[in-house]
C-alpha cells in the first residue's frame, strides 16, 4: 500500500482500509473486463437510468466534451455501463479500463471516485496519489451514487474523471446534481406507478370490513384505510411482504399481507365475515337458465364494480383466489374459467368458453353447470351474456404480461414464480401459458440483469435452463456465491444428470 501522506482526508483512510482488506494490489494496471459486448448490451437495456441517459449526458457534456474529462455510469457494482467524453480522454481511460465492460469497484483497483462512492454511499472525490493504485496517481474523479426511490437502494454512480492533479470543484458539485436529478425523474416515475395502483385498487378496497394498509412490493406503503394511522404514514415503510406472511405496522401491530398482483394489502390477522364487506351488492347466488342468462332478481354489479378479486395461478402451487379479501377454494377446471374470463375483459359466450375449455368437443351445456358452481362460490360477480367478471381483478399473470409490456424485466421475474397453471389442458390455457413463458424468457435474456436471472433460475422451468444457467456463469462476479450452485447446476445438465 502506498505510504499515508501527513494529512489525509478521513474518506480516503477509510477507503484505504477497505481497499487493503480486499487484498487490492497497488500494482494492478487496470480493472477487470466483466462484462462482454452482449452481456454490456444487456446490463445496459436492465438498467433503469437507460431512459434518462440523455439527460444526464446533456447536463454534463460541457464539462466532457469541452475539456479533457470523461464522464462515467456505472451499475450498483461498478460495472461501466456508458462513457462519454473526447478522443484523448477516452484514450487516456481504455488504457486503465475506464470504459464499458469493466468494473471499478474498491474490491479491485481500491480507492477511485466511482468505488468509493458505492461504498460510502454519498457523493465523494478523489486526487491524485489519493488512489491505492499507483497506475492512476495521473488521473482525479469525482462521483455520486445514484439510488433508486423505490427500493431504497443504490442502484448506480455518475462520475467524471480526467488526467489532472485536482478536479475544479464545480466538477464535484456536478456529479452530485447530477444524481439527484436523476433521483428526482426516478421519483416521478414511482409516484405515477403508485397513483395508477391507487386508482385502481383503492375504489375495491374502501368497503372492506378488516381495512388494511396498501403497499407496494417493495414494502412503501400506498395508502392507510384503518383510519388508525396518521396521515404521514404514506411513503413510510415496512417490512418486505411475503404472501400470507405477517408484517409489522408502523405502530407496532400486526398485520397480514394479501397479494393484489403488483401491491399488497396489509390486514388484521384473524376470522373475517363471510364476504369480507358489508352487505355488498349482487352477492346472492345465482339461478341459470339457458347459455348462463341469471335470474333476473339478482341485478350483476357493472364491470369494474364489487368486491376485487386476486388470482393467483403462476407456479406449481395450488391455485387460489381472494375475493375482498377471504381465500376461495378452487378446483382445478374453476381457476381455468376464471384465468379465461380474465383474458377476455369483455366477455365470452358460453359456445366460446366451452371452446376454450375443452376445445371442438366442448358444448355450453357442458359449462353452464361449472358456471353455477363456482358462482355460488364467488356470488354475483360473473354475470352472463357474456360470461365475465364484473369485478376489480387482479391476477399475477396479467401483471407479469404488463410488465414485459412495459420492459421492466426484473419486475415480470420477481412476480412470475411458474408457468400459468401448468396442470391445466385446456386448450386456451395451454396457449397462454406457452406465450406468456416465451415472452418471460425471451425478454430475460434479451434484457434480463444477474439478479433477475437468478430468480429465473429458481423457478421449475428455469432450474434446468442450460442457456439462462449459462449466461448466469458469465454475468454473476467472481466470489458471487451463487456462481458455485450456478456452475454445479450447469455442469450436472451438460451430463445428463438432471
């Protein structure tokens, strides 16, 4: 390590520190290529700064392009995702690896602008023979993390760097400006998924007899309907939900998370009533005549009215449902109608349904008494002539197909926990389970990041993936732990033993 100068600034002592109980040699010429041409392209297209790319190069392409600096993003790792500065700049960087591809963590070439700002977590610059290695005493940085609003966590770094002995100090105030605008674009973009959820679950959810606290799936909570919480609670966080698991209010009770697709509701533990409301509308069971015309007593709510319905139907678990809130038990051929009427918003004739089901040889005389079954199960939120859902619904595999819809990738994996019931033959199911799994994988590897690839991998049809697995070995860094399971995995598919 180089020897301390006699006033060090306390930043760069704990940097130096970090950087020897990494083992970082001070002799080491340049950072590590990790990422090649097609996993960069990939990284790149995951990352969500990629949209605010041209802001962020517009704010600094005075400082990059008019002088000798060069302007650096990278991931939450320190990969370098996106450069940009003059020719003699960027030459100056390919020779030490300040380019796309490699990595400037503290782990590998110590003490830099970039890794010490991941580490430290806030805005941070560094001199000259400040650096560990003694490749890039010519060089000074400035950076500053950037994190993501949602998660709370650091999800990259904006740095400018260039071959001088002191950076002007306008450049330091840049970077952090710079990062905090593109916290605040960030921010605007949350809040605009969050006002789309509490459009749309917030009008279902007011009636509820047990109200709850809504939140998203990273834990921020969306809106307080127990009226016990102070209006402050919006934006404060709980623990990370699990379906079915308890969570801690911010007042210390105890609450139980129930999935609405993207958002969880959290309520009280405990017996509910029987519908979970009071008294709704259009609840009492339904009498069918001929291709599902109902008794014309019971008036069916309108579309989009009545209690909200869950479904939850990816994975090889046993398909469930809530409707406001209390579990329904289905059977098999039930949540096959129900995933069919949610991919038909608009309705199906009972000829049409019976087509899905069971294909040429299906009737609707064959539905109709499935129909009458599972209504008196749910009430009166499937009216007929069409056949539909005349309720809020929100199903998982309707949200994973907005979010690769959207090209949020790692959003779409996080949810799709398996295939679209995968011990159904119905035929339209088969259809979509098949497109809906294509769709997944192919925009995964498309666009996917180390991480959602990993949960891919977690997945049944994603355990004996070879590509997926293979493309993992590549992405995950060295001394990653999950590179030993990744690698035993593929080895074990390449001999045939799984």
């Amino acid at each position: 390590m180089v020897r301390k100068p006699a006033a060090v600034r306390p930043p760069i002592s704990e940097s130096w520190r970090r950087s020897r109980d990494a083992g970082v040699d001070v002799a080491v010429m340049a950072a590590p290529l990790v990422f090649d041409r097609d996993v960069l392209a990939d990284a790149r297209g995951a990352h969500p700064l990629e949209r605010h790319l041209p802001m962020l190069e517009g704010l600094l392409r005075r400082v990059a392009d008019e002088t000798e600096h060069l302007m650096v993003i990278t991931d939450e790792a320190g990969h370098v995702l996106w450069t940009q500065g003059p020719p003699a700049a960027r030459r100056a960087a390919d020779a030490i690896g300040l380019t796309e591809g490699f990595r400037w963590a503290e782990d590998t070439v110590g003490t830099n602008g970039i890794g010490t700002a991941l580490a430290s977590g806030r805005p941070e610059y560094v001199y000259a023979a400040e650096h560990v290695a003694h490749v890039l005493h010519r060089w000074s940085c400035a950076g500053a993390p950037i994190s993501d609003p949602d998660s709370g966590r650091v999800i990259g770094c904006i740095d400018v760097s260039a071959t001088v002995r002191a950076l002007h100090p306008a450049t330091v105030a840049l970077v952090a400006t710079a990062a905090r605008l593109a916290e605040s674009r960030l921010e605007n973009e949350m809040r605009q998924r969050d006002e789309g959820l509490r459009e749309r679950l917030l009008p279902h959810l007011r009636g509820l007899r047990d109200a709850g606290v809504l939140v998203t799936a990273t834990g921020r909570i969306l809106a307080d309907l127990t009226g016990l919480g102070p209006a402050g609670w919006r934006g404060r966080r709980v623990n990370v939900p699990e379906s079915g698991g308890t969570v801690r209010l911010p007042d210390g009770r105890a609450a139980v998370a129930e999935p609405l697709g993207e958002a969880f509701l959290l309520r009280p533990p405990g017996p509910r009533g029987r519908h979970g409301l009071n008294a709704p509308p259009g609840l009492a069971p339904f009498s069918d005549d001929e291709d599902g015309a109902e008794d014309a007593a019971a008036v069916p709510p309108a579309v989009g009215a009545g209690p909200p319905l869950t479904l939850s139907f990816l994975g090889d678990g046993r398909p469930h449902a809530r409707l406001a809130g209390r579990p329904v038990t289905l059977t098999l051929r039930h949540a096959e109608i129900l995933a069919l009427l949610a991919l038909h918003p608009r309705g199906l004739t009972g000829d049409g349904l019976a087509l899905c089901l069971y294909g040429d040889d299906g009737s609707a005389a064959t539905v109709r008494p499935e129909i009458h079954r599972l209504r008196q199960q749910l009430g009166g939120v499937i009216p007929a002539r069409p056949y539909r859902l005349g309720c809020a619904v929100e199903a998982d595999f309707l949200t994973v197909r907005r979010f690769l819809d959207d090209g949020d990738v790692a959003a779409a994996v996080r949810l799709y926990t398996g295939e679209l019931l995968p011990r159904s033959d119905a035929p339209a199911v088969r259809a979509e389970r098949d497109e809906l799994a294509v769709r997944v994988r192919r925009q995964l590897l498309d666009r996917g990041c180390g991480d959602a690839m990993w949960t891919y991998a977690q997945t049944e049809p994603g355990r004996a993936d070879l590509e997926v697995l293979e493309r993992l070995r590549v992405v995950l860094l060295p001394g990653d732990p999950r590179q030993a399971a990744v690698a035993s995995r593929s080895d074990r598919l390449l001999d045939g033993e799984i």
